[in-house]
C-alpha cells in the first residue's frame, strides 16, 4: 500500500525567511507523517539557499519524507512540473512558499476527499499582509467559500465553484486526474487558470472541506504583479491566454460555460484591469 498519500509541491526562487514559516506550518501537520511527503524544488537558484534549507529539513522534518530538488531553470510552472514528476502520493498539494497552512490543512483536506473521489477539495482561505497573521481577512476565494457554505452548498460543480478553480493553491488534487497534464512553462502569468481549466473535465467536481480547514495567502508589498504592467504587455498575456482557452474548446471535451468564464476572467484582469 502507498502510504504516501499525499505529496506537497513548494516551488521556491531565492526564498527569504518567509519560506521557513511556511514549511514550519507544514511540518506542523496533525496527520500522520507517514502518510505525507514534502518535495520542494529551488527554481533559478542554488546556493545559499539549497544548504540552509537542507539543514532547516534535517532539523524540523524528521519522521517526513522530504526531497529537496533544484533546477537551474527559473519558472513557478517549471518547478511544480518537476514536483510532479517526483511526486509519489494519490494526492497532490501545491502550496506557495511564503504561504502558510492550518495545522489541520492536509488531515481535513484528505478527510472530505475520502468519500469524494475524483473531485477536487478546497479549503478556506484568508490573507494576511507580510508577517501580520493575527490581521486576517478571507480573500476572493475565502469570500466564496464562506458564501457556499452559508448556503449549505458544499459539493459543486466545475462552474458552480469557478473561483477555486483559479488557483492550484488552496485545495487537494487528485492526481490520477493530473495524468499526461502539466502546467504551461511559456506562462509567467494566468498559468494557474490554465492549469485547473485543464484539467477541469477529469473532474467530477468541487467539494468544500471545512472551515477550520484553512490556506494562508500572504500579500508581499514587494511580490511582483501585474499591477505593474503596461496596458500592452497586459494585452500580449491575455491573447495568450486566450489562444489556449480557444484550444481546449475545440477539443469539445470541456464545459462551454466554464471556459467562456474564464476567458471573460482573463479579459477583465489584463485588459480592462484599472
């Protein structure tokens, strides 16, 4: 039997402390540690980083298997590919690393997937700015959950649940529907979107975990944006987007709907974003 049940993806690229709370946080799983395993990959970088990290490891994830792997190729798309293709677990999580996640972050999510196969589980979110965890606020995902579950909704589909299908962050992914698929390495931009519209049609669904189970965005005053673009690097980024929306329908395997809202999401971001 495969005990690594669920395989958590950081991608990092010259992390600065931050990354440390994060993987605190995930050493921090009341889950059995058996029954999970870390695999970061350092993109565009080595050292220092490669040695602190591996010594941070050594220190605070005993009894967790973790691998730590690097690439000189830059890229967050690159680096989850790679986790990826090392990850052994039925499950994959994916989580940013200046993130942070609730001690019961992997139990709860692995918990509601255990009666929901096939179907992705996504948890509650909230933001926080730098190092302010005390502040919190429930960002767009985190509004949406809470509204879901204040109208007793908890299983959704696709389109019902579109918001949490914009990040490959905050949730657990079944990987047998993550089969033959990758995140697009020519993106630096709305890869997420891609990726989960990808692979939108090999799920059944969207189930909600609860609301205790909670995913920490931290919002950088100094973490890069789109904010910062001109209007026609913005419109470069969404014509590519939209290329490769235009191809997953032509497939005819994907839900028309779903995929107009996210070529709509991708127009109002980078075009009409003020």
């Amino acid at each position: 039997m495969n005990t690594d049940l669920i395989s958590v993806i950081i991608p990092s690229y010259k992390p600065d402390n931050y990354i440390y709370k994060c993987l605190e946080s995930v050493a921090r799983q009341d889950i059995d540690k058996q029954r999970y395993e870390v695999i970061i990959v350092l993109n565009g970088c080595n050292e220092p980083y490669h040695t602190d990290i591996k010594l941070f490891l050594q220190q605070k994830f005993q009894g967790i298997k973790t691998f730590l792997l690097q690439t000189d190729v830059a890229g967050v798309s690159n680096a989850r590919n790679i986790g990826l293709d090392n990850a052994r677990g039925e499950y994959i999580a994916f989580i940013d690393d200046d993130d942070i996640v609730s001690e019961n972050y992997l139990s709860e999510l692995y918990q509601t997937s255990y009666n929901h196969p096939l179907q992705i589980v996504a948890c509650n979110v909230k933001a926080f700015y730098d190092n302010s965890l005390n502040d919190t606020k429930p960002d767009y995902i985190g509004k949406s959950f809470l509204k879901k579950k204040n109208e007793k909704k908890s299983c959704l589909s696709v389109l019902q649940g579109r918001k949490f299908m914009s990040s490959a962050c905050c949730k657990l992914i079944p990987k047998v529907i993550l089969t033959d698929i990758w995140f697009d390495i020519e993106l630096t931009q709305g890869e997420d979107s891609l990726f989960m519209a990808t692979i939108s049609n090999k799920t059944s669904g969207i189930v909600l975990a609860s609301e205790e189970c909670i995913y920490y965005r931290r919002i950088r005053q100094n973490s890069s944006s789109h904010t910062a673009m001109n209007w026609m690097k913005r419109v470069h980024i969404a014509g590519s987007l939209l290329k490769r929306y235009v191809r997953l329908l032509s497939t005819g395997k994907y839900n028309l709907c779903f995929i107009v809202t996210r070529m709509l999401g991708t127009v109002r971001e980078y075009i009409f974003y003020s």
